[in-house]
C-alpha cells in the first residue's frame, strides 16, 4: 500500500508541473513580462479618421515620407486636416510662407527648394515679423499653394507656399470631441462640416495673399514698361541746366531725393507728363558713404543678433573687429558650408564676442594676408546670428579695410 501511494503521489505531481506549464505557455503577454523587462510592441496603425483636424506639436519631427528623411521641425502647434495614414504615420498638407531670397526655382517656376546652408522659417503671413511655424531644412522642396501655380517673378518678399508631410501620430493633439465621433459611425457629420468651412476660409485668406502679390507684381513690370517706353521716346537730348534750385525726386510727384542748385548741368534720360528723368555726376568724400542697406547697421551687436538670430538674417552692419585667424570651415559648423574660408574674429568694439566672417572669393586674398590679432573695419551682411553648436554669429564679408 505504501509503494503504491508514493507513485500516485508522483504521477500526481507530475500532472501538476505540465498543467503549470502549458498554462504559462498560453498565457497573455502582459502576464508573462510582469515583473520582469517589458517586451517591444510592433507599431500600430493609427486610427485617426481622414478629414479630421488636429494640432501637431511644437518639436515634432516633419518628414518627407512616413519614416523617412526630416525636412523641418514645427516651432509652434501647426494645425491641418489628416489627409491619409500608413503605419504609425499620418500625411498632412501645410501652408506658410517663405523669403523667395531663401528658394531656389526650377525652369518653370513649380517648385522651390530651400537653398540657405542653415535652413529658412515657414512663417504664418506674409508679414517678416509673424510667428514662425516649423523651420525647413536645406533642400525641402515646397509648391505654390495653387495646384498647377506658378510662384511669380521679380518679388523678393515672402511667399505663399505649400508642402505635404508625414508626421507620427503620437505627436498630435485631437480635440475630446473628434475622438469620440471618430468612435460613433454616424454622428461624425458636423465636426466634418464645421472643419470644411475653417478650412474654406483659410483657402480664401490665401487666395487674397496671392493676389496682393500678384498685382503688386503687376504693378512692378508696368512701371518698367511705362519707363522704358518713355526712354524710347525721348532717350537722348542736350544738355540741360537747373534754371533755379530744385527738387530732384525719385519719381513724378515723388519723394524728394535731393535738392539741386541753379545752373548745375544735367543730362536728360526720359521725359514723362511734363517730368524729365536726368543724371547728375560730381563727388562725395568716402567716409561719407557705406553699403547699400548699411542704414542703421552701427546700431546691431553681436548680442543683438544671438537674441533674434531669425529677425536679423540679411541685416548690414559695419563693425569694428579685431582678426584672430585664417580658417577653413568643417562639418561641425552649421551656419557655414563644408571648406568654406572664413575669418575668425572679435568684436564689435569692446564687445569682444567670437565671430566668424564667410569670406566671397574676391576678398579671400586679403584676407590671409592679415597678421593675428589686427584691427580692421568690415562691411557684412548676418547669415546666422547664433550658430549651431557654439552660438557664434556668422556674416558674409562685403568689404573690409584696415584701420
């Protein structure tokens, strides 16, 4: 009796130990990473429904493809309407507004691509001061916003653009609201229908901001074509002199330029209306002039151009510096591109701050003729006032003298 007892207390305890585990091997996968490390979960598809409007976040990476290269990063919370999905992806459509300085054109002018080594700011207006929405990476392609448009010649402002993206779902803000229609099979109709009229209105706000700048463009080639008629008609003439002083003036009924003296020789370019377009030459001392565009340009420091590196871009400044060194641009440094020569210097003034200075290929001899640690005065133009990784302003040397 003993002997049997013990094997059925055995067989028994065998069955026990394969019923544990088979139970284990069935179990939930929660429940066998409890405790322990949890396992990766393969990407879900998203269930956000097409049309619906969402908020992506500021920060979030924008890709041309669902996973692929980052064209730009948002600035602020972008809205725009999810368009299509793949895998953990949602593709949206966003419009903005670039400096055409910053786009480079294919033939047909279909497409811009950004050109700056550092990037550009996709803006919210066609305002220079609105908020900035994302900023685009070199080589992003963006379109007119305009299916089949043209983007308009002769304008160096801002532009209305357009460019599709992917964007992680995870990164988005829906409203409480579109969640649960997106849950309930019927009742999704007015949030469609109130985001169509949102979305129809942001349409017609573009269409006016492309027609500004298509009758300003207008207007442009008109007066061009008005001038160069007027040149045509009476392009050349005596010699003409001021009967008195007068007022020479940017244009017919103008703002004033100059004022000119009596009897002060003139030649004759155009005539217009009773106006007459003239050239006059004489003589100005040098220090009595600057780069055009330099208006104001005393007034920047290097701290001004760290604290809005993005409103200060194109500025003209004329400074002071003290020459460090001759150098040659590596990978490291964003705001210059890979073997561009540049001069490292200090200043402005007693400010003393680090700066880097591209140098333009006619200047480049000059430049290394420099001893250290000499005091020039320069004329640049701000490429990037806080450059990645050290913050340090970059400027394109225009010209430069020593003191």
């Amino acid at each position: 009796m003993v002997f049997l007892h013990d094997r059925f207390t055995r067989a028994g305890a065998l069955l026990v130990l394969a019923l544990s585990v088979l139970a284990a091997a069935g179990a939930p996968a929660d429940a066998q990473t409890r405790g322990g490390a949890a396992r990766p979960t393969p990407a879900r598809s998203t269930t956000i429904p097409r049309g619906e409007v969402v908020r992506v976040r500021p920060g979030t990476a924008l890709r041309a493809t669902p996973g692929g290269d980052v064209i730009g990063v948002s600035s602020r919370a972008i809205r725009g309407a999810v368009e299509s999905s793949q895998g953990s992806y949602v593709r949206l459509t966003v419009d903005g507004f670039l400096s055409a300085r910053a786009l480079r054109f294919n033939t047909d002018r279909s497409r811009g691509e950004v050109a700056p080594a550092n990037g550009t700011s996709l803006r919210a207006s066609d305002d220079a001061g609105s908020a900035v929405l994302a900023e685009l990476r070199v080589g992003t392609f963006v379109f007119p916003t305009r299916a089949g448009g043209r983007f308009p010649t002769g304008t160096t402002g801002l532009l209305p653009v357009r460019r599709a993206l992917w964007v992680d779902a995870t990164r988005l803000e829906r409203s409480p609201g579109a969640a649960v229609a997106a849950r309930q099979p019927a009742p999704a109709a007015p949030s469609t229908a109130v985001s169509s009229e949102t979305i129809a209105r942001q349409e017609a706000r573009r269409d006016s901001a492309r027609r500004e700048v298509l009758r300003r463009d207008s207007l442009r080639r008109d007066s061009v074509r008005r001038d160069s008629i007027a040149r045509r008609q009476d392009a050349s003439g005596p010699l003409l002199e001021t009967r008195g002083q007068s007022a020479l003036r940017y244009g017919p009924s103008g703002d004033v330029v100059a004022t000119v003296p009596g009897g002060v020789g003139l030649t004759p370019l155009a005539r217009d209306g009773g106006w007459v377009r003239v050239r006059i030459e004489g003589w100005l001392p040098d220090s009595a002039l600057q780069a055009a565009g330099a208006r104001s340009a005393g007034s920047l420091s290097a701290a001004d151009l760290r604290s809005d590196p993005t409103g200060t871009v194109g500025r003209i400044v004329r400074w002071r510096v003290e020459t460090l060194s001759y150098q040659v641009a590596d990978a490291l440094r964003s705001g210059l591109a890979t073997n561009e020569p540049y001069l490292l210097a200090r200043g402005p003034g007693s400010e003393r701050a680090v700066l880097y200075l591209a140098l333009p290929d006619s200047l480049r001899a000059a430049a290394q003729a420099l001893p250290p640690l000499t005091e020039i005065t320069v004329t640049a133009r701000v490429r990037n006032g806080r450059s990645a990784p050290a913050g340090v302003p970059v400027l394109e040397l225009i010209e430069l003298s020593r003191r």
